[in-house]
C-alpha cells in the first residue's frame, strides 16, 4: 500500500480515504501558517520595535515587540476551544478553510499597517488585534490537519501522512527565509524598516489562493462521515471530551511544550544575537541562513524519522529528539555567546534539522492516536495549543533571564532543559499506540 492508495472505510463503505490529497492540504495549510509565523518573528524581533513603537528606550521597545508576538498564542487557547467543537462537531474540513482564510487575511492586513509615526498608539493597537486573529485561527489550523489527515492515512503509515502537516511548517519557515534574506541583504536598513518588510506579509496572499484551492476540493475523513451517518457525533464535543479524557488532553498540554525550543531558536536567539544591549553583535544574515539551512534539513529528516517511528514507535523518537533538543539549545546558545559564527550554523542546524524534528515527526500522529474520532480534533487542538502558549511566552521569559552580557544565555539553556524534562515525562508516561488499530484508539 502507498499514500496514494484509496482505502475504503470498514465502517462506511461509500467513503474512500485519500492520504496523498489530505497530506496535501495539510502541507499548504501549515507551510502558509509557519510562513506567517516566521515573518512575524523575524520583524518582531528586527523591524517591529522601531516601526510601531516609540523610540528612545530600546530595551521596552524590544520586549513590546516580543510581547505583540506572544498576544498571538495567548488567543490560541481560546481559538482551540471554539474550533476544536466546529471541526468535531461540523467535520474537519470547515475548520481547515476557515483557519486559512483568517490566516491569510490577518497577515496581508498586517503588511498594510501605517507605523507609529504615522497614527500613534494605534499601530500598535492594530497590531495586537491582527495578530490576535492570527493566533484565534492557527488554534484550528494544525489540530484540523493533522486530524483530517491522521483519519485519511492507512493504519501502518499514520506518522509518516500526518508528518507532511510538520513538513509544511518548516517548508513555511524556508519560504519566509527565501524572501526575508534576500530583502535584509539589499535592502538599507531605512528602506527596509520604512517599506521593505511589508512585502513578505503581502507574499501571504499567493499562499492563501493556493491553499484555498486546494482544501475546497478535499472530501472529509471517512471515520468521521461515518459517525456522522450513525449519528454518533456528540452534540457538546467539548463534554465528552473532558468527561472522559481530560488526562489525554492534560499529557498532550505538558509534552507540546516542547515548542518552546523552536520559539527560543526563531525569536530570542536572534534577538540575543543581534540586539547590541547583549554585547554580541552578530550579523543578522548568520542567523537567518541557520535558519534556512536548520529548516530544509528538517524538510527532508521529518517524514524519514516518521517513517522511522511507524516500526519502532512513537515513544523512542519523541524521547530522543526531546533529550537532543535540550542538549543542542545549550551548544546553540553558547555558540552564539562566543560568536563562532561556523558552530553556530552547525549547531542551529542540528537542533532545528534533527532534534527539533524529531519531535515534529511524530507528535502528530502521537497526539492523534490518543483520542477517539469524536473528540480528536478538540482533543489536539486544546492540549497543544495551551502548550504552544507557553511557546509564544518563552521569548519574552528568555529576554527576562537573560542578562545584558554574552553570558547572559546561561539561565535561557537552563529554562529550555527543564521544559524538555516536563515534555519528557508527558511523552513517556503514555503507551506505545503506533500499532493500536484506529477504532480502538482513545479507549480508556
């Protein structure tokens, strides 16, 4: 069997699964929401600071940049519960078609702003709105697809069909580089602070077309049209949820903050690296190219190591990456700090392109198989995105740490380790699911 292969439901048999269209629409969803991601935190943690604030202190400049770029995963929880009952309740593919278009429309508008020169505390004010809009639909985006295709996947293949939603993340972070590398390599710093950042979040635009294209023209799961045939899908998703699994959705809470790292590597880092205040002073290209190149690595390693995790288990891949990612945040860091700019490309690279996926590999199918088709979507959207908050907080915590030295990543590598020990534990307190057949799956 492979992923193009169409498997007919055992419970519905008009229904046809499609892994390769799902994995598809899956992938242009999340490249589009991690492009967006990336352009925000690169211009949050370079553009934003001396463009929608005022100037004359740095230091409070720097962290309101920081802060706006946390408000958009403080809206992710709220956003996990209202989409996480449509697309349980409704099917998943309504979920997918409305997160993209929030998505993509918060982001262009985001492009349009004036600056604080222009209309004052208002651009700021603008600012938090969209991004709040912009974290309200990413609470969907990665739990309806990874939902929608974990349910399309043949049963011995779901990591490797539910990886390709991890993959387009980091196919968004590599488009985000592609544009902003070229753009902060020729641009001046006055055009670009004036004009020049504005045309990766009009670039969004494209995505959004591409992707509503596609998901318009994807079926729903089979199991889930299923249920809906028997009617077996709960009128409060949300009640049966944490009537019954409350403890699944605790452990996927705790275990998605590993998240944490990618946001340490993608906001603070740079900022550590680059703010004078720290004393480093490193060329923000160094950053951005380790970027790219720690990102298409992951592109190729996620679906190996997904592969890797449908014959061994998700548990022994999970663990590893997480154990890696605490050891390669401290070398990353460090690097930085002593401004070896060749160990800093290598060992940004290792932890986004093998550590960190790693664990992108296999989360999805993790958390997927810890639920019943009823409330999977709500299940995966609440865990992770009460996780994922804690990763929109981490670059503002990291700042607060850090002190105003090349030192100063010391208690950052130390925060970081001890959120792979909670993620750790998370991950191993559950059983293996890798071979656990889908109508079993969320069985107390």
């Amino acid at each position: 069997m492979t992923i193009d292969d169409p498997v007919r439901s055992r419970a519905h048999s008009t229904s046809v699964r499609t892994p390769k269209k799902a994995a598809a629409a899956a992938w242009i969803g999340s490249a589009l929401e991690y492009y967006d991601f990336f352009i925000y935190a690169a211009a949050a943690a370079l553009i934003f600071p001396t463009v929608f604030f005022p100037t004359g202190n740095s230091t409070v400049a720097t962290m309101s940049s920081l802060a706006t770029f946390g408000v958009g995963y403080l809206a992710r929880p709220a956003g996990s519960f209202v989409m996480g009952h449509i697309g349980d309740r409704l099917g998943r593919k309504r979920v997918l078609v409305m997160t993209l278009i929030m998505m993509g429309a918060s982001t262009f508008l985001i492009g349009c702003l004036p600056s604080y020169g222009q209309i004052g505390l208002l651009a700021p004010a603008l600012l938090v709105v969209l991004r709040l809009v912009q974290g309200f639909s990413a609470a969907g985006e990665q739990a309806g697809a990874n939902s929608m295709s974990f349910e399309h996947a043949p049963e011995n293949r779901r990591a490797f069909v539910t990886s390709w939603t991890l993959g387009g993340t980091q196919a968004g972070q590599l488009i985000a580089s592609a544009v902003f590398l070229p753009l902060a390599a020729l641009l001046s710093d006055d055009a670009l602070h004036t004009w020049g950042w504005r045309i990766p979040f009009w670039l969004s635009a494209a995505m959004l077309v591409v992707g509503f294209v596609v998901r318009r023209t994807l079926d729903e799961t089979p199991v889930f049209e299923a249920e809906a045939a028997h009617d077996e899908i709960p009128d409060v998703p949300l009640e049966a949820l944490f009537r019954s699994h409350s403890t699944q959705v605790l452990r996927v809470f705790f275990a998605a903050t590993i998240s944490n790292v990618g946001t340490i590597f993608a906001v603070f880092a740079l900022s550590f690296a680059t703010n004078p205040e720290y004393a480093i002073n490193m060329d923000k290209s160094v950053l951005l190219w380790t970027s790219a190149a720690g990102n298409g690595l992951a592109i190729l390693t996620i679906p190996l190591l997904a592969v890797l995790s449908d014959r061994v288990g998700r548990k022994p891949v999970f663990l590893t990456g997480i154990l890696g990612c605490a050891i390669m945040t401290t070398v990353f860091l460090w690097s930085i700090s002593i401004q070896n700019t060749t160990l800093v490309v290598i060992a940004g690279t290792v932890l986004i392109g093998v550590a960190y996926a790693a664990t992108l590999a296999v989360w999805p199918s993790t958390y997927a198989e810890m639920f019943p088709t009823k409330v999977r979507l709500s299940g995966t959207a609440i865990g992770t995105q009460f996780g994922f908050a804690t990763a929109g907080l981490a670059p503002l915590a990291a700042a607060a740490l850090a002190t105003h030295s090349p030192d100063g990543w010391i208690p950052v590598a130390i925060y970081a380790a001890v959120i792979c020990a909670v993620s750790a534990l998370a991950v191993g307190a559950g059983k293996e699911t890798h071979r656990t057949p889908m109508a079993q799956l969320g069985n107390r």
